[in-house]
C-alpha cells in the first residue's frame, strides 16, 4: 500500500517492467488485507487496540492510491472479486470488534471508521463502473457531435475554430430522448451553460497554450466515444478532415508548422483518457462527487478527534471493556501510539489526496465549469482557464518524458501526414515522390511470395510481412553504413538525420510487431506466425552454405535481402532520404484501428507512438486504410 500511494498515480510514465511489475503485484495485495485481517481475527490473544487497527488497514487498503484498474477487465469482470474481496474484510473487522469492544464510546469510533472505508470502497466502485459502462454520456456526445456538423451550418474555420462546437464541458443531466429527436440524445440546457471550443478560441486574451489544453479535453470526449462502439458521424465531412490539416497543422507567424503542439495536444487528451478508466478522477469529476469526498475528510478528522479527546482524558484503553471469551494483551502505551499513528496517516493521506485532485487536471476543470455554469463571457475565461491550463501542460511534460519523441521524428511523421493529406499507402507514395520506382514490389503483395500460414483475406488486412521486409533491409543498410563510413559526422547533418528517423521508426515498427501485434493491422495471431516464419527463414539462411542464391529463392527474409541490394546500390543520401520517408509513411499507414480496447490498455504502460498517431488520425476522419477522404471538395482514396 505504501508502493502504490508512493508510486501508483505515476504509473502511466513509467515504461519500466520492474516498476510495472511491483504495482501490479501492490494492486493485487488486497488478499493479503483480507489475510491480515482474518489472522487478527483468529488470534488466541488479541491486542485491546485490534479493532482499529483492523479499520484502519481496512481504509488504507481503499484510499492508498487513485488507481481503480490495473486493467480495462478489471472494472467490469473483476467487480464481483472486488465485492467479494471487501465485504470479506468488512466481516473479519466486524468481527475483530465484535470480541472486544463494549463501551459505546469505543463503539461510536468504531462505527465512524467502517463509514470511512465503505465510502471509500463505493467510491472506487463506483469509478469502475462509471469506466465500463458510460454509455448515456457518450451517446450524448455521439449524438451531439452528429448533429454539429448538419444542423450549425456550412461556415467553419479552422484556424479560428468558428463553426467548432466540439464540447468542453457541459450539463449532463439535462438533456431528452424522444420521438422528435429519432430517439437521438439531445441537450436541453440553456446556450450559455455550454463550453465549446469555438467559444474558447472567441477568448482573444488566452493564450494558444491555454487553448490547446481546453482543446485536448474536448478531443477526449470524441476519442472515448469511440471506446463504447459509437460511431464517428463528424468522420465522413471535409470539415473534419480540415480540423487537422488545416486547423492542428497551420502554420504559425514564423511560417512553420509547429510540430511539437501537434503532439502535445494529443498527449494530454491520452492523459485524460488513461484516468478515465485507471483512476477515480473522472468519476469525482463527472459525477460531482466532490462533496463525497469532503464527507469522507469530515469522518476521518471525526475519528481523529474522537481518539485524542480518548488519549486526553486517559479514557482510550479504559472504554476497551473484553468480553469474557475473548484473551485481550494489556494496553500499553506503544499500542495508543500505533493507533493515532495509523489515524494520522488516514488523515494525512486524506489531505493530500485532497489537495492533489484539486490541482490535477480534473480538479481544475471541476472548479472552472462550476465557474463557467454562474458566468460567461471572455473575462471569465481569462480568469478561469490559466490556472487549468498551467496545470494541464505541466502534467503533460511529466507524463511525455519517458516516452519523449526527438523533434526529427516528430517532424518527420507530421510532414508525411501532411504530404499526403490523409491518403494513407504503405510506403508507395513516398517512393514514388522520391523517384525511387525499383523497390516499389516489396509494397505489394502479389509481389511478395510468403508461406506465413494466412488466408488472402488477412494477408491484405496484415502488414507484418512488408514491415519485417523493410526493417531487414534496413538494417542490412545501417550494417553497411557502419562498415563503410564508422564516424556517425561523415556524409553530412542532413544524412545523419534521416539515418537516424529511418533506423528509429524501422526499429519501432518491428518491437509493434513482437510486442504489440494487437495495435497492428490484422489479426495479432497472424502478425506472430509472420514472425516466427520469418525467424526460422533466418536461421535456415545463416545454416546454409549457399548464402550468394538466396536472393533467387521465396520468403520474407530472401526478399528483404534482394531489397537491401536494391537499396544498397543508391547513392548514400538519397538511399536515406528514401528510407525516411518510407517509415514515417508506413507507420501513419499502420495506425487506423478498430482495436480500441488494444490502445487503451496500453495506456497503463506508458503509451506507444502508434497510439497518438491513432488518436490524431481519429479527429482527421480517417478511421480505416483505403477510406475516402474530402479533399477540396473532391473524395481521394488511399491504396
């Protein structure tokens, strides 16, 4: 309990096994709580001071951390061991009691510790559910966002944000479902009592900080919708597509586009998302629970006084009346000093949690849109958003180290995205930009002769036998830039740049592909028996005597080697140029999935690249590879 209240609220930034590890184990002590509790209750000779100790690690068992979930199974199918868990430990307190107490003083103390820990337990309960079942929040935002884009007009823009309703913050109780809406979820609440991001952006004196982070907020809600299986309605339109490519990748005053914000709004709507289903933030937010909250402080500081009033009067080991079955140790005085020890702590703890839920970003948001709900106008906004906003973006920085981009990567991606607006192709357009025509069938696959154990249907959804094919032959192309040029400085800053996003996205395509099949296109069984092929293919290579006619045989890793040479006969700079390019493609290529659950779960360890670039793909409109997209009022499709 001491590891996850130390160390659980950071769980998202640490990508560590060890440290994965040791909090999964810390969240799973709870029969370890409920083993404690029944040797308590079982002992021959019982401490007088047992049935507070036994509340108070009962308490300490549900409050240590804010982490609900280590899993996104754990809030629905998990639930029943959690209830069973609980009212387990709850019987052995009550029955620690039970032995021992008499006074009503001792008794009233008692009683006022087990309401901390149930309020405690319902709380968290009541995240998990709110985690696995929203559905009436998100169809309201499913619904909403349908009707944004058909009943608000044509007008938009995107670098002013005019014509953007996306919901920042609004009722949630006040809204109808009927037959003169097609049953379709629809507010009912006043104007000025909904925050959206037009509204923001109307705000001249915030700055474009402060915006983005009411931003990522909004982006959240439409990124969790998804999540509940409702549809993307918004997906469809140019103005959309525009969001993005016209809104998030503007250029600013200096003429560029900064790579970085595109990233960092991203990253904080993922920071949202991991604590709406890992953590009781979003319940306290969402459910207006705050005053749950208070009522659970107000009982832990009652048990505090009601003890000290006990050890003032001498009066706390006197009211411990034993029954007459039960063998009660003398009171000592270590033993009054272990008990306001543990009260402490509850309260301690209490107070922090407390003050650090006050200055998360949900925290804020709840102070800003109880604000917002009494007042509107831009004052308002300048006065309510910088603090939130300060606090969004420093929990961003924090939460974006461990897994930190370098700028070339991130530029290299963006402008690829860029180029393309949107058509998404495995590779082929970047080839193609470059001139380079000749390897252009190790992107195809009538071209790629493979016995990898799938079916046609799956080898066109499945891209592991192209991402092993390029990743081989670019290394086989890193080894021969070692060999030929040993220091990284010879061949210039702008090869060694594209050296360096060439070998870092190959390398991260291959680890998705051993690591994290399921955020892949594809089945992740098929993704596993590609691999496995194509190690046994290695192995069979590097056993054989005739190395030089491998480029004449069938298989992944022979067409990676006959697609080295190809690349090996380019002049140095383009060769890298070429590769470059390539990854930055194939891995927004890789990114659109219907596999919600796969992105969400890898939250809790930290993130993957190819989840952001899932979520920025998702708020473009492009759900799928080959989709339709609105470009300048005309539809293109990606290959």
């Amino acid at each position: 309990m001491v590891f996850l209240a130390a160390s659980g609220s950071r769980r998202r930034r640490r990508r560590n096994f060890v440290a994965q590890e040791l909090v999964q184990a810390a969240y799973f002590s709870s029969s370890l709580v409920t083993y404690t509790l029944g040797s308590m209750q079982s002992s021959p000779v019982k401490s007088s001071m047992y049935p507070f100790w036994a509340a108070s690690l009962y308490i300490l068992s549900r409050s240590a951390d804010y982490i609900t979930a280590y899993s996104l199974d754990d809030n629905s199918h998990g639930r029943t061991q959690r209830i069973y868990h609980s009212v387990l430990s709850m019987i052995y307190v009550v029955l620690i009691a039970a032995t021992i107490l008499t006074n009503d003083y001792g008794i009233l103390l008692f009683i006022d510790m087990v309401l901390i820990g149930f309020t405690k337990w319902v709380q968290r309960d009541m995240a998990c559910r709110m985690a696995s079942g929203s559905w009436n929040l998100d169809k309201m935002v499913s619904d909403y966002m349908q009707q944004e884009h058909t009943g608000r007009g044509v007008s938009y823009d995107p670098v002013s944000m005019r014509g953007y309703h996306y919901l920042v913050d609004w009722p949630l109780r006040k809204s109808k479902l009927e037959a003169g809406t097609l049953y379709a979820t629809q507010l009912t609440t006043k104007a000025n009592q909904v925050i959206d991001i037009e509204r923001i952006w109307q705000c001249e004196s915030l700055s474009s900080e402060q915006r983005d982070a009411c931003l990522s907020f909004s982006l959240f809600h439409l990124l969790r919708r998804r999540f509940f299986g409702f549809i993307c309605a918004e997906s469809p339109q140019k103005k959309t597509h525009d969001f993005v490519f016209k809104g998030l990748l503007a250029k600013n005053e200096r003429g560029a586009i900064d790579y970085g914000r595109v990233f960092k709004v991203i990253d904080v709507e993922l920071a949202f998302m991991y604590d709406f289903f890992f953590t009781k933030h979003a319940f306290t937010y969402y459910e207006s629970r705050i005053a749950s909250a208070m009522f659970s402080f107000m009982l832990v500081m009652l048990a505090l006084m009601l003890a000290t009033i006990a050890v003032s009067h001498g009066s706390l080991a006197s009211f411990l009346h034993v029954r007459n079955w039960s063998t009660v140790a003398t009171t000592t005085t270590t033993d009054i000093a272990v008990t306001l020890l543990m009260l402490a702590s509850i309260t301690l703890l209490e107070v922090l949690q407390l003050l650090l839920y006050w200055k998360t970003i949900w925290g804020t948001a709840l102070r800003s849109s109880r604000k917002f709900s009494r007042f509107f106008g831009s004052v308002h906004l300048n006065t309510i958003h910088p603090d939130i906003n300060y606090r969004i973006q420093r929990s961003a920085g924090k939460l974006g180290k461990p897994v930190e981009l370098s700028a070339q990567v991130k530029e290299a991606l963006v402008q690829s995205l860029e180029s393309t607006q949107g058509v998404l192709t495995n590779g082929q357009s970047s080839l193609r930009s470059n001139g380079a025509d000749d390897p252009l069938w190790a992107c195809r696959l009538d071209n790629m002769h493979q016995d990898s154990g799938t079916g046609s249907s799956e080898q066109k959804k499945n891209q592991a036998h192209f991402i092993l094919t390029w990743h081989i032959a670019t290394c086989y192309c890193e080894g021969l830039e070692k060999m030929t040029y040993p220091s990284p400085t010879i061949g210039g800053d702008l090869k060694q740049r594209h050296l360096d996003i060439a070998t870092k996205l190959a390398k991260y395509c291959a680890y998705l592909v051993v690591s994290e099949p399921k955020l892949l296109p594809g089945h992740h069984y098929d993704t596993q028996r590609v691999f496995e092929a194509v190690v046994e293919e290695a192995i069979e290579f590097l056993q054989s005597d005739s190395r030089d006619t491998c480029e004449s045989k069938e298989g992944i890793f022979h067409n990676s080697v006959r697609l080295g040479k190809q690349l090996e006969g380019m002049e140095q700079g383009a060769r890298w140029k070429v590769l470059a390019d390539f990854w930055a493609e194939m891995l927004l290529y890789l990114a659109p999935s219907d596999n919600v659950k796969a992105h969400v779960e890898c939250l809790a360890n930290g993130g993957e690249l190819i989840t952001h670039l899932w979520a920025l793909l998702t708020h473009a409109g492009i759900l799928e590879r080959g989709q339709k997209i609105a470009i300048n009022d005309t539809e293109s499709a990606g290959g």
